[in-house]
C-alpha cells in the first residue's frame, strides 16, 4: 500500500483521473458526481450508520431555550436547498417525513418539519420574538466545504424570519474544545454513533448525564427514562419495551428540537474500474485487507 497524503481536492482529483492513484475519497460532491456521471471510475457512496449532520441549539440560554424558537428555525432551514446546492443529492433525507408518517424504530430517521417561512413566522411570534434576534453559527473550517455552504444558506434562511446570524468559522484544531465548551448558541456539526442502534446514539447525544456530545446541554428526565429503558430492554431481548421506548424518545427529540437532523451524510469512494473489495466501516477508514487491484 503507497498511502499519499494529498491535501488539494482538486490535485487528488487528478490523480484519479490520470490513473496515478487507484483510490480516493472525501473529494467534495460536485467532483463525486461529475465522476459518477464520467463513467471511468466507480463511485461508492454509503450512509453514515447512525450518523446525521444537524444544527444544534444550547437549549440553557436565551433565545433558544424556548422550545418553540427552536421549532422556529427547524422550519426555517432549507433542507432540499443544501440538498441540491451542497450535497448534489449525496445525502439521506431527514426531514419532510408528513403529519401522518409513524416514528419508526430507527435512527436516523425522517422528522416532520420542512421548509415552511410562514409557521416559522407565526412560532417566532408566539416565543415573543415578532421581530427576530442576532447570534452567531458556527462550523468546523476544516470541513468547510460542506458547511460554508451550509451555513450560508441557513443564515439567508433565517434572516428571513428575523434571526440575524454572524457565521463563525472555528479552526478544526480548536472545534472540539469549543464544542465540548457548551457556550455555541446555534451551530452545525456531525455525529455518527459507532454502534448502529437508536439508543446509543442518544445515549451520547441526548442524555442528561451531561455526555460530552451532549453539546446542546439538553435535560429530559422524560428522554432520560425511555433512553435508559431502550437500553435495558436491548440487553434483556424484551423487542416490545424496546421499540416503544425508541419511538418515544425519537418522538421527544423531534417535538422539543434541541438539535435538527439536516440529513444523513454519505461516505463517498472513488475508485478505478479494477480495485474492488472496499467495504464501509462505522470509523469511515478504509480498510486495505479488503481491496483487490485486478
């Protein structure tokens, strides 16, 4: 295995096309697709398991410790925008799922909010904030192909219901220790549990035990009981406590939004016509045992 680290997209791109390297990833989306569309290399692309990029509300301070700003916003993003504008459709849905769609025993799942300028008015309204506020978002500028754009577009978004946002963009190196800080009013960030099970995920993303990627600093005795429920239940085989207690906390996590699934992000392969053998990992690595040059 030659392992080259190339930092330039665009140079590792190249490198793909002209047959010098046999594989690749984490090139931004467009280059994905207009691969795929090129037909000269395959092009995988998985879901992360139990893995969702969101944005995320400290749920301890004004403005967003009402829930109903909350809902606010969750009707204010642009979900099928960054779909299409920044993903080029190289994400899972998880949003828009319908009043009348059933939580499902899984996650991540589709909640039922969608782009609706006008309920999120009226919620803006009903929180007490007719006219709106300013705060900051903040992203990751290590992953700031995706969530630039991301952000750019939330941020004209919600202007449009009064919230005025200052982007923010942290260094990659000082993200996590901002994160973990539990001060960032409205952020964008990734989670993706490495055991794929609902109420893992939540365990370490919504549990009051003040999990560190509990970065919302959000406390649900409530979400604490069915979480802890799901959790016994699962070790003990008991399939109908479980599903209840999974579809109850999902339920909560949606009516209260102390983070809003934006979709589900998808590792995206690159590789020439004669390797096969890749298979997806929770850790998102490649796995060399596998791969076979042909």
């Amino acid at each position: 295995i030659v392992w080259r680290i190339v930092p330039s997209a665009g140079n590792r791109r190249a490198l793909l096309e002209r047959g010098d390297a046999d594989i690749s990833y984490e090139l931004p989306n467009k280059d994905f697709v207009e691969l795929k569309d090129a037909g000269k290399l395959n092009i995988v692309s998985t879901p992360f398991s139990n893995g969702i990029q969101y944005l995320g509300m400290n749920v301890t301070k004004a403005p967003f410790d009402n829930i109903k700003v909350r809902q606010a916003v969750a009707y204010a993003v642009p979900y099928q925008k960054i779909m299409d504008a920044v993903l080029y459709g190289l994400g899972g849905k998880t949003f828009g799922a319908g009043p009348n769609k059933a939580t499902e025993v899984a996650w991540p799942q589709a909640h039922k909010y969608a782009t609706d300028i006008a309920k999120a008015k009226k919620l803006m309204a009903e929180a007490g904030y007719p006219n709106g506020f300013e705060t900051t978002l903040s992203f990751d500028l290590n992953f700031a192909g995706v969530n630039e754009p991301t952000c750019v577009l939330i941020q004209e978004s919600l202007a449009q219901i009064g919230i005025k946002t200052t982007i923010n963009k942290i260094p990659g190196a000082n993200w996590r220790t901002e994160l973990t800080k539990k001060e960032l009013p409205l952020y964008t960030n990734v989670f993706s549990g490495w055991l794929d099970y609902p109420e893992y995920f939540f365990y370490w993303c919504y549990h009051g035990n003040n999990s560190i990627f509990n970065t919302m600093s959000y406390k649900s005795p409530e979400m604490d009981k069915l979480i802890d429920g799901a959790r016994n239940a699962a070790s003990v085989g008991d399939k109908a406590k479980y599903d209840t207690d999974v579809k109850g906390f999902v339920d909560i996590a949606f009516a209260e939004v102390p983070r809003i699934p934006l979709y589900q992000p998808f590792v995206n392969v690159a590789m020439q016509k004669n390797v096969s053998g890749y298979q997806y990992w929770f850790h998102r690595r490649l796995d060399y045992r596998a791969l076979v040059k042909a």
